[in-house]
C-alpha cells in the first residue's frame, strides 16, 4: 500500500512538472528572438533645402535623422557635381551633418560654410559616412556649398 502511495504521488508530481514545463515554454514561444521583425528604414525628411548646381546633373540628395545628426545621403552622386544646401527658416541648421557616400563613385567632396572642408574618399570599400566638423557652419551661414568630384584634385 505504501508502494501504490509513493508511486501515485512521483507520477502526480511528474504530471504537474510536465504541465508547468509545458506552460512556460508556450509563454517563451511568444518571445523568440528571431520572430522580431527587422527595423524599419529611416524615413526621409526635408531638414533643409537643397538646389542642384544647374551646370552638372541633377541627383537626388536625400535626408535622414541618425540620431541627432542630419544625414545627407550622397551615395547616388558620381562624376562631377554639386548642390547648395540652405537651412529652413523656421528650423534652422541641424546641430550636426554628415554626408553617406560610395566609394568609387565620388573621388573628393567639398563643403564649404563658414570654413572650406575637404574630404578624400576612397576608391573602394562600403558607403562611409563623412561628419561635417560642427565649426564648418555657424547659425548665421547662408548656404553650404557642396562640390564633389570623380578625381581626387579636380574639384576646385
């Protein structure tokens, strides 16, 4: 009698085991990390007004927040081109800027605001970002005008 006793009592505690096991892991099945779907692209936004040099082709020069930094997307640039880029009155200038690029296709971008700043860029490798020193553009700066160029020293 005590034998059936024991043996009722293991299998009744293995029963509960089991169900509680089972409960939590359909609770866990919620939560799987790879059932998390991917972030969204950033949306893009008009932070400033950019006009394309009339004298090269037009390219499209999209805007996205990363952060707290205006990101000017120049990764369809190539060749020879530039734009003037002004702030919006109501808004003002960004705190940062930063420009995307594709190596390759741009060799050297030019900004210039309230001080001339030149960057090389590579001939190869992954789109890269280039951060605009915050002491290039003050509040007061009209414009920035951006020059890029496929040869390193082509840009004036």
């Amino acid at each position: 009698m005590m034998m059936q006793d024991r043996l009722r009592s293991s299998s009744c505690r293995n029963i509960a085991l089991i169900t509680a096991l089972s409960l939590m892991l359909s609770a866990c099945a919620m939560h799987w990390p790879w059932k998390r779907r991917p972030a969204p692209p950033p949306q893009p936004v008009q932070q400033v007004n950019i006009v394309s040099d009339a004298s090269a082709p037009a390219t499209t020069i999209l805007q996205y927040w990363d952060r707290n930094t205006l990101l000017l997307d120049l990764s369809g640039a190539g060749g020879e081109g530039g734009a003037n880029v002004t702030p919006i009155k109501a808004l003002g200038w960004p705190i940062r800027l930063e420009f995307r690029v594709r190596p390759g296709s741009i060799g050297r971008l030019e900004a210039v605001g309230a001080q001339r700043v030149v960057f090389a860029v590579p001939t190869q490798g992954a789109p890269l970002l280039l951060k605009l020193a915050p002491s290039a553009y003050r509040a007061d700066t009209p414009q920035i005008t951006l020059r890029w160029s496929a040869a390193e020293d082509s840009a004036h």
